[in-house]
C-alpha cells in the first residue's frame, strides 16, 4: 500500500454524489470512489445502471406492446407478430453503457479529480482505504490506496434486499440489478414482493409475453399508497397477473429448469424465473463507519441532520444510503444542498422532504404527493376528498379510458389542498401542478383548491382536466368554495 493521498473533498459513489464535482471544485483536487452498480460493475450509480433509466426504457417498450394488443376497441386492426427481447435489451444497454463508460473516463482523465474503482473503508477521521477491484481507473486491481479528504461525502446508495428464505435456499434469483440484463425472455415469472420494483417489472414483464405471478406479504399491492388507489391497483393487478396477496414464502428449491416456492398457505408456485423484489437497504454497511465516528440509524441509514452533516465533523451523506426516501429526485435535491454546503459553511442550506412526489411506472401508472386521506384524517384535518374518473372528461372519453381515477385531498375548513393521488395514463405528469401547489405556496401554506382551479387557464380537452375537476368538486367551506372565481391579489370573489 503507497502513501496516503490529500484531496479537498472525497466523494464515495457516483450517482448523485457525481454531481457534487461542482464548478466550485475546478481548482480543487476531487477523489470519487466507486465499486459499481449492479451486475454490471458500473459507474454512474443505481439510477443510470439498474434503477430509472433503464427500467423506464422497459417500460415505454412495454407500453407499445399492449398499444398494439389494445388497438382493436379503437377501430384499428393491429397483431403483436413478436417480440425481439435481446434488441429490446441492447437497444437501452447500449445507450447506457458508454454514458457509464464515459463517466468513469472523465473522472479518471479529468486534471482535478480521481477516480478510484473500488470499495472504501474508512480507518480514521476523514481517511479511508479503497481496495481496486475494477479495471478502467488509473489503480491497479488488488492493490490498496489510501486517501484522505478535508471532506468526506457518503453518497453509497442502496441495494436490493434478499429475504433470508432465499438466500439460504440455494436457489437461483435475479433481483432488479441482473433480470433486465437476462439473456432470454422466460415463459413464466414468480415475483416475490408487492411495491415499486414488482408492481413495474410484472409490467414489463407481462406486457412482452412472460406469465407473471406476484407474491406479497400484505393484503394490497402498494400498500404505503392512498387506501383507495392502491386497492384499486390491486383490484386491476388480479386481472393482468397471478396475484397472491396476504402470502409469505416458507421454502424455495429447484424445480426442473425453474423455481418453486410454497406459501405459508400451502400453496405452491414455480416459474421459470425467480425475481426477488423486496425492497432495498442501505449500502451503509462495510463502509467502517465506526472509524470514522458516523453514527448509523437502526434501519442501517447513515445518520444526518437537515443541512446533510454526519456526526463527524466534515463528513456528509446524501441519497438512499441516508435519506427517508429512496428516490433518485431526492437524492439529486440533497446533492444540490450538499454541494452548497461544502463550500458555504457560513449559510448552510437544508433538505426539504415537506412534499416529496413519487411514481410507479406500471399498468397502469400511478403517482402521489403530500397526504393521503388516512394520514390527514390522523393529523386532525376536516378533511374533504374529491375522486375524478379519467373516462369523466373529454380527453378520458377518448382513450376509452374506464380505470384511472385522480383523487384530491383538502382541508374543508381552508380548502387548502393537502396532497393527490392518480391513477392512469400519464398520472406521473398530470400531479405536477399539485407539487407545485404544494410546494410554492404564500405563507399562508399551500395554494387552495379554488387557486389552483380557478387562478389559471386549464387547456381544453387535455387529459389534465381531470385534475382541475377534481379540485372543482372538492366539499369546502363556503368562503373557500373552489367554484369561485378567483382573485389574483389574494382574496375570493363571491361567483
């Protein structure tokens, strides 16, 4: 092992963390440390190599396929002759693999920082060995380098969670960084798990052919959603796969070329492949972190406060390996915060988690910010719900739509509008003007619902009428009645 190396800040993991390398840092030495993602042993973090990216390219090949399957109630004669999974595959790998590829090069090549392509141990304050275990950098594989940082960011991220009963099964699995890299399209899919992961790739999965069967530990599918939609997703799930709610694997083995699982039910499926989707942890151990005096939350999150500080004295952390959610726009949000802080001690900025969106890319999409209506029922608010059909509105009538719903939760006493929740086509754009409704409000708080109905044109017949409808249909009181015309300068006109 050489002598230590000095840098101005040491950034471990390249997602978001990349990004720290901020113009502020041209004159600075910069070390990012990373030992890959995924199966792939790639630069670039989760998002690009095995999380985002590449499932969203999926899912848009998925969506075309059922366009085709659907085509016929539209008057339009149409046959899926097949599907061609290794094009599918290498159309999207080969895109992302050379802006990974890329990446690595440019922080190697770059005159101020350095990349170092292995896993990082702190030994000490703001020091750390990293151990090369990948080719590509400017460090032989095997050996051991020292470094050490006035800053340290820990930007690890997450990796997929295994339930032990598979793990000690011996059985063979994929999880969501190997199966979108498998070489053929199996016959048949068992998913163990009911969230983000397995609600999209049972999508995708089903969508080019492959029969699905989804086994979740609890009675809904996406059960941390809104009561009513994720019933509803539920309700539409059982119609496109093989969905086994309430059922917890006791055992798993081979079973010919495939899988099989018994359900604590007594209940037995198999499947060619076997996809493990489980949720994911955070990548906070085996960092040795108790070298450095960073303290680590009991669900293995590294500890920070708002402003993105570890309990050691410069030592920061962003994204899934320290964040309350593990989303690649929260991490990016944090990584801006950090980045400031770095080099503005004396006017630190904070994280805000207040209304954090979020989104699942399946059949059909879903998305949601701010409460449910059970979380503000439990808050003390008088709450009022509006549920808008999408088959309800013009643009809904025309896509035949008899599914997608877009739910509004207000207070009735303010008519502030608390949080959303849709359901269909196009639902992760459709929520926008809620984020921003929640998130750019006076302060007063978020806007109401009659301000955001009634305070700006809504195109006709965009899809996005369902929204402005729902709002409209919101139960408030009568001096935040969402039907009146509304004043720009602040105050409400009797209609």
């Amino acid at each position: 092992m050489t002598d230590s190396t000095h840098y101005d800040l040491v950034i471990i993991g390249s997602g978001s963390g990349n990004s720290l390398v901020t113009p502020d840092f041209e004159s600075r030495r910069v070390a990012v440390v990373d030992r890959g993602s995924g199966s792939a042993d790639a630069f670039g973090g989760t998002c690009l190599n095995v999380g985002c990216i590449p499932t969203k390219m999926f899912v848009y090949a998925a969506e075309v396929a059922g366009t085709v399957r659907d085509a016929a109630r539209f008057g339009i004669d149409a046959t899926l002759d097949g599907v061609r999974w290794p094009d599918i595959r290498d159309r999207i790998f080969g895109r992302i693999d050379p802006i990974s590829e890329g990446g690595r090069d440019y922080r190697r090549d770059a005159d101020h920082t350095e990349a170092y392509l292995g896993h990082a141990r702190f030994v000490g304050d703001r020091e750390l060995e990293v151990e090369i275990t990948l080719p590509g950098g400017r460090h032989e594989v095997g050996t051991t380098q020292r470094i050490t940082g006035d800053q340290v960011v820990i930007a690890t991220g997450s990796r997929p969670r295994v339930p032990d009963v598979i793990l000690g099964s011996g059985v063979p699995f994929h999880t969501s960084d190997t199966v979108m890299r498998i070489e053929e399209l199996p016959a048949t899919m068992v998913i163990v798990g009911g969230g983000v992961i397995a609600a999209e790739f049972a999508h995708v999965f089903s969508a080019l052919g492959v029969h699905v069967t989804v086994i979740t530990r609890t009675e809904r599918l996406l059960r941390v959603l809104d009561t009513e939609l994720s019933q509803a997703f539920t309700d539409l799930a059982h119609e496109r796969w093989h969905v086994h709610t309430n059922a917890q694997p006791t055992a798993a083995r081979r079973a010919g070329d495939g899988v099989e699982l018994d359900l604590a039910d007594g209940t037995v499926v198999s499947g060619e492949l076997l996809l493990v989707a489980t949720g994911r942890r955070p990548n906070s151990d085996d960092l040795g972190l108790e070298a450095a005096g960073v303290r680590v939350r009991e669900d293995g999150r590294v500890e920070v406060d708002e402003h993105g500080r570890t309990s050691a004295p410069g030592v920061w952390s962003l994204g899934d390996v320290s964040s309350p959610h593990q989303l690649k726009h929260v991490a990016n949000h944090e990584a801006r915060v950090v980045a400031h802080n770095l080099v503005h001690p004396e006017s630190l900025l904070s994280f805000d988690h207040r209304y954090v969106p979020a989104a699942v890319f399946s059949e059909p999409q879903v998305a949601t910010v701010g409460l449910t209506e059970e979380q503000a029922r439990e808050q003390g608010y008088d709450v009022t719900t509006k549920t808008q059909r999408y088959g309800d509105v013009a643009y809904g009538w025309a896509m035949e739509d008899t599914t997608g719903l877009f739910k509004v939760v207000g207070d009735r006493r303010t008519g502030h509008v608390l949080g959303a929740h849709a359901i269909g086509p196009h639902s992760s754009s459709l929520i926008q003007p809620v984020i921003q409704a929640l998130s750019l409000g006076g302060p007063t708080g978020p806007l109401t619902a009659s301000q955001l109905a009634r305070g700006q044109y809504w195109i006709h017949p965009a899809l996005s009428e369902v929204l402005e409808n729902a709002l409209l249909g919101l139960e408030v009181a009568p001096y935040q009645d969402a039907t009146a015309d509304y004043d720009p300068e602040g105050e409400h006109v009797t209609p």
